[in-house]
C-alpha cells in the first residue's frame, strides 16, 4: 500500500512537473523571439520532463548513484540542494493533484458564450477519395503515417453570431475565416485544391478573412495567388501576416496576397463600406510585426472588426472597442488527451485561448484551429475553416 502510495505521489508531481514546463513553453512560444531560442527552448523542455521521475527516485535513494554506503546521520537528500529539490517535487504535487485538475474541470464547465446562436460541423475526410496526393513532399510528410493523425480530416463549421448593435444592413452577413496555412509542401497542393473546392461551393461570403501563416517555406510563396485567389467575397477580402509569415520575406508574402485580391491590412486600419454601412477593419500582426495597431482617428461609431493573427490580442481589442475579432495561430493545441484536451498552446494565457468562441466585456472573439500547420501532426483536434453568419441580439 505504502508503495503503491509512493508511485501514485510520483506520479502527481511528474504532471504537475509536465504542467509548470509546459505553460512556460506556451509563454515562450507566445513572444516574438528567435527560432533559435525556441527550438532549443522545446528540445530541453520534453528532456526535463522526461528526466523527473529519474531526478525523484535518485532524491529519495541517493546511495543509487553511489556505491559508498551513506554514513550514520549522513543527510540521505544531499544537503541544500537535495532539500531545494524535494521542495520543487512538492510544489509539483501541489499543481499535479490540485491545480491542474481544477483548470481541467473548469473548461468542462464553461458554458458557451451568449453571443452563439448556434454552432454545427461537418467532417470531410479526404483520405479516402484522395489517398497519397495528399501527402505531398514535405519535410514532415512521414508525420502523416501515424495511426490517429487527422491532419487530412478537415471541419467545416457554420458558426451563427448574435451581436448587440449589429447594423441592421448586416441581418445574415457572412465571414469566411481561414487561417494557418502553412504552405510548405505538406499537406499537398491537391490538398488545399480540394478543401478550396469545397468552400467555394454555394454562395459567396460577404467577406473573406484570412488569419495569417500562409507560408513555410520560400518556394511556396507561389501558392498564394494560385489557391488563394480562387476565393471570392461579395464585400472585401482582407489578410494579415503570421509569425511563420515573418521569416520567408514578409513583403513578398504581402505582394502575393494582393495578387490574390486580398487587401492587406497590416497593423493598421481603415474604414470600409460593407452592405452600405461603414466598418473599421482592423489588422494585428503584434507582437511579431510592430507597432500595435493605433486607432487614433478611427471613428468611434462604426462596428469595428479586428483580424489578429493570436488571441492573445483579445484584451487589446476590448479596451480598444473591437466588437468581433477573428483569429488562429493556436492550431487548437493540434494534439487534444481526452479528458483534458489541449496541453501545448502557443500564447500567453496557455490553454484559455485553444479554440471556439469567446466573449467579454462587448467583445467576441473567433479562434480557428486553423488549415494546416507547419508539422502535419494533428490528434482528436481536426483542421477547421469556419463560415460565420452575423445577426443581432
């Protein structure tokens, strides 16, 4: 029992470990900072999480590592630093038993947001019709062998909004959002060619919002026009840039989205005409493309949409009086654990942002798990394009 006892502490506190590492990792990977920080950053965090119950067992039984007997009254946890260890293991309990369970059980219980008038999705499974030309030749392409990837099973969600003081010209407006890309070769062209297909099947959106990371590579900057220009909105299509966008020559990227009949937006706004009432689109690239969008001068009576390529510009947007923001880059986490769901998360807020609809203070916020992804590795958390109709509250 004792012992039984003893695995099952080691056990919580290895969570609770897991659960500190990660969340630094999703701030880390949340900042603007280099590849060459995160990669390492990433690499050592899966060692450190792996090594714990290894650390653990050599705390509690430090003669393991040494062939010397301890001495009568010899410290059995190796002075301060052995001390300062097991103190850690125990805030790793602490968070491994209680906190993480607790956050868990909250995201359960969080109702959806009262400006969703209803929500439904439907799979298109593409390895069955396409097969192998989805694979394409990308550096990750065996990732796409693996038993349960769903990275061919892509969601197409109608998402219906009511907003409080929606234009009334706007009664029934559409917006198709699509984000994370990541043209890299994997998934293939006839990938992207197919999922095209399907939304441009019926009537045209009002606008075409398009979230950032279209690229992964140089060579496929090409895509762009090419896929994206198959697009067509009855209003506008707007884009902004991602982070991924930021290393394959930004301006080409911007370039190509114009080709595609994209307007670009930059971290800027401007006043548009949709369904003859005005609108302020915002763009954020932040905090990979700066400054932050200042909307000095805007005016202040006109709906006020903002594409931001993270969610973690949601409290920008509220206290800049954003009423719908559309964004992506969190992929939903790519791989959901049943029971607890997403686990690494690019952004600030860890797993607050993964997915769905969020709305706060007046402002309403649409995350996409996005296209694809630059490692096609997707588990219990499908690619999604979402449809979304506007009508008031």
């Amino acid at each position: 029992m004792l012992e039984f006892l003893a695995v099952l502490l080691v056990a919580l506190a290895w969570v609770g470990h897991a659960y500190i590492l990660t969340a630094l990792l999703n701030y880390v990977y949340a900042r603007p900072w280099p590849k060459v920080v995160l990669k390492p950053w990433r690499l050592v965090t899966g060692v450190l999480i792996l090594a714990f119950p290894w650390v653990v067992w050599n705390i509690f039984n430090p003669a393991a590592m040494s062939s010397t007997p301890l001495a009568p009254g010899e410290d059995p946890l190796n002075g301060t630093l052995g001390r300062a260890l097991l103190a850690y293991a125990g805030v790793c309990l602490f968070f491994g038993a209680i906190v993480f369970p607790v956050i868990t059980f909250k995201r359960y219980l969080r109702k959806s947001p009262a400006c969703v008038a209803s929500e439904t999705t439907r799979t298109l499974d593409l390895w069955p019709e396409l097969g192998d030309k989805l694979v394409g030749d990308g550096k990750g392409r065996p990732l796409t062998r693996l038993p349960g990837n769903c990275v061919f099973k892509i969601d197409l969600t109608d998402l219906t909004l009511a907003l409080p003081n929606l234009p009334s010209e706007w009664d029934g407006l559409t917006l198709l959002l699509l984000s994370d890309l990541h043209f890299h070769g994997t998934p293939s062209r006839a990938y992207f060619d197919r999922v095209l297909d399907e939304l441009t099947v019926g009537p045209e959106p009002d606008l075409v919002c398009l979230a950032g990371d279209f690229v992964d590579s140089d060579a496929h900057r090409e895509w762009i026009p090419a896929l994206l220009g198959r697009l067509r909105a009855k209003e506008a299509k707007l884009a902004i840039l991602g982070n991924h966008d930021k290393y394959h020559d930004p301006d080409r990227v911007r370039a190509e989205l114009a080709a595609a009949g994209c307007t670009v937006l930059g971290n800027a706004w401007r006043e548009i005409t949709v369904r003859g009432a005005p609108c302020v689109v915002v763009g954020h690239e932040g905090p990979w493309f700066n400054p932050a969008p200042d909307l000095t001068g805007a005016p202040t009576g006109p709906f006020r949409l903002c594409l931001s390529h993270t969610p973690d510009n949601f409290y920008w947007g509220q206290s800049n009086g954003v009423r719908l923001m559309l964004c992506g880059h969190v992929h939903g986490g790519a791989i959901r654990i049943p029971l607890i769901g997403s686990i690494f998360v690019p952004s600030v807020y860890g797993r607050r942002f993964d997915c769905g609809v969020f709305e706060e203070n007046g402002t309403a916020m649409v995350v996409s798990r996005g296209i694809s992804g630059k490692e096609p590795l997707r588990f219990r958390c499908n690619p999604q394009a979402i449809r979304i109709t506007l009508k008031p509250r």
